[in-house]
C-alpha cells in the first residue's frame, strides 16, 4: 500500500512541476522568440543604414562632374608619365599576378619561406623567374599546380624539388615560378 505524501513533499512536487514547465517553456518558446527579434532587430539596423547611405550619396551631376575631374587629371599623369618614358602595366600586371599566386598558396596553408628573383627569360612571352620555397602538404600543392593551370595568366612551375622525412610533416617544397 503506497503511504500518503506529506504537505513538503506536495509542494516539493509541485514546485518541480511548475519549474519544469518554466525550463520547457523558456527553451522552446521564449528563447527561439529571443533570438528572432534580436535577428529581426539587426536585420532593421542594418536596412536603416543603409536607407541613411543611400540619402547621404551625392547627385548624379556631381558624380559625373567629379568622375570628368578626374579623367582629366588622370590624362595629364599619363601625359607626364609618356614624356619622361615611364611604362605602367607591365609591373602592375607582375605584381597582380604574384599576389593572386601568394594568396592562392595562402589559402591552401602552404607556408612560403622565402621568394628570390633569378632572372628573365623571354621567348613567347617575357617570363619573370622566381625561386620559392615553401612547407606544404602534398594534396595542397597538387592543389595549387591545378590552380595554376587553370588562371587567366600564362604561368609555369619548373625545377620543383620535394623534400621530407616519409612521417614528417610538412614537406619542403621548391620550384621556379615563371610568371
């Protein structure tokens, strides 16, 4: 026969029920309201600033206006730029390339240890010839070789050296880069 429960333990009881009921309620129904207000209320903040840029942007004639100053102004440094013979492109054109290569390497965590100028080759193209060296895993660099052969630009990989103990990670690898 089961004995009669005493007042404490009644309210114990109903104590354990109420607070459970407030933990069910505050998880599934007050938390996610939380969260979508606070999403709702970001999701203002970011509409309003962007209404306040579009307000505080200038007119279209002074854009143009700014836009043909500028032109001008650009026409006379190239202008300056012919009569002292100074090229521009070509380097800009190196530097970009080199950056993109860089990155890509950055982003398959291949560490580059250093980068030497060795020289200039030209046949088709004028070919600027540079020593890296760099600690990579292995899928990471065949990773970079597919990059490198699908970009825009004309770029080659000659004399890669790849070195390493067989358990030791990462490998050091070193090669020409043509670019």
């Amino acid at each position: 026969m089961a004995r009669k429960m005493s007042k404490l333990e009644k309210y114990g009881l109903i104590g354990a029920v109420i607070t459970g009921a407030l933990f069910f309620y505050l998880k599934h129904v007050y938390d996610p309201q939380q969260a979508s207000l606070r999403q709702a209320q970001e999701q203002l903040n970011r509409t309003i600033t962007e209404f306040n840029n579009l307000q505080g942007a200038e007119p279209p004639f002074q854009l143009r206006r700014r836009l043909e100053s500028r032109q001008e102004e650009l026409q006379e440094l190239q202008d300056e730029m012919a009569a002292m013979d100074v090229r521009f492109g070509v380097e800009e054109d190196l530097i970009r390339n080199q950056h993109w290569v860089y990155r890509q390497m950055e982003q398959l965590n291949m560490r580059i240890l250093s980068v030497q100028p060795l020289r200039r080759y030209t046949d088709l193209f004028t070919w600027n010839i540079y020593r890296v060296s760099l600690e990579a895993d292995f899928n990471g660099f065949t990773e970079l070789l597919h990059k490198l052969r699908s970009h825009t630009t004309p770029l080659r990989v000659h004399n890669v050296s790849i070195s390493g103990d067989v358990t030791g990670w990462p490998l050091r690898i070193s090669m020409d880069l043509w670019i």
